[in-house]
C-alpha cells in the first residue's frame, strides 16, 4: 500500500490537497485502487471531492484474452459444425446439386467431412442420402474445439495462492 499526498497554496485563503492510496493485492481482481481528495475552500471550509478508478490487474487481463481466445475457437468449430449439418440436411432431402447454393455447401464442407469418409455406409433412399460421415464429423470437431479450449484454459488458468498438491 502506498500513500502520497500533495499539497498546493495558490492563495492564502485557497488551499488543494490531493491524496493518493494505491493498494496492490495480487488476489484481487483489480491492481490499483486510487483514491483521490481535493479539500479547498476559503478561510478553513473545505469542499471534499473522492474518486474511484480501478484498473484491471494481470491476472483479469489474462482471463480476458483466455475467454476472448475461447470464444474465436468455439465460433471457427461452430462454423465449421453448421457446414457439416447443412451439408447432412441437404444430402438427407436429396437437395439439387445443380443449384449454386447447394454447390458452395457441399464445396465448403467436403475437406472437413473428408477424413470421415468410409467409416461407416451411407444408406441411399429415392435421391436422399444419409451421410453418416457428417454426423460423425460433427461430434468430432465438437470434441476438439472442447479439447482445444480446456488444453487453453489450464495452460493460463492463474495460480492458487495457498493450495496444495497431494
């Protein structure tokens, strides 16, 4: 904890006092609390002013970027998820592969549906198709964005004062 004051006399019946407190806790979520005094008046009387800024410690600023990085991962693997089943609904509706949409569709998701082909067989009824590929592909990318975040999150998770390994 630290503690500064200053004093400044610009007139005889004027006086300003700044006071300053900054408490440093490694524990809390903020690293500086200021707290700030301004005592001015004529003849004695004092008008009294107080400020509060906080300012992120480290350790809030580090949980920022890890669930700013969480959320990047979890939007890159959701998009690739919503690929693979707009991909599954059109092959199960039998959709037109002449149509551009359904072409961009199938363009986008064939590399990640790939490694998945063949594992299990894909039952044709009238035109639709059951791919079971997508579905696997879907839970899989799921399990490695989960993976992925939780490898992240105990790579930066902050320290615990206090505990011990048993």
């Amino acid at each position: 904890m630290t503690e500064r004051e200053y004093y400044r006399e610009a007139e005889p019946e004027r006086r300003s006092v700044y006071r300053e407190t900054v408490v440093d806790d490694p524990g809390a979520p903020v690293a500086h609390d200021i707290y700030q005094e301004q005592a001015s008046g004529p003849y004695g009387e004092q008008v009294v002013r107080s400020e509060h800024v906080s300012v992120p410690s480290e350790a809030a600023r580090r949980a920022a970027a890890v669930a700013r990085t969480k959320q990047v991962i979890y939007f890159v693997f959701g998009v690739v998820n919503v690929l693979l089943a707009l991909r599954f609904v059109l092959l199960l509706f039998g959709a037109n592969q002449a149509s551009s949409f359904v072409r961009l569709i199938y363009g986008l998701s064939h590399p990640f549906v790939l490694p998945f082909l063949g594992i299990f067989g894909e039952p044709t009824f009238d035109g639709s198709v059951f791919e079971w590929s997508s579905l696997v592909g879907i839970a899989v990318y799921m399990l490695i964005a989960y993976g992925i975040t939780r490898v992240i999150e105990l790579a930066y998770a902050p320290e615990r004062v206090g505990t011990r390994g048993i």
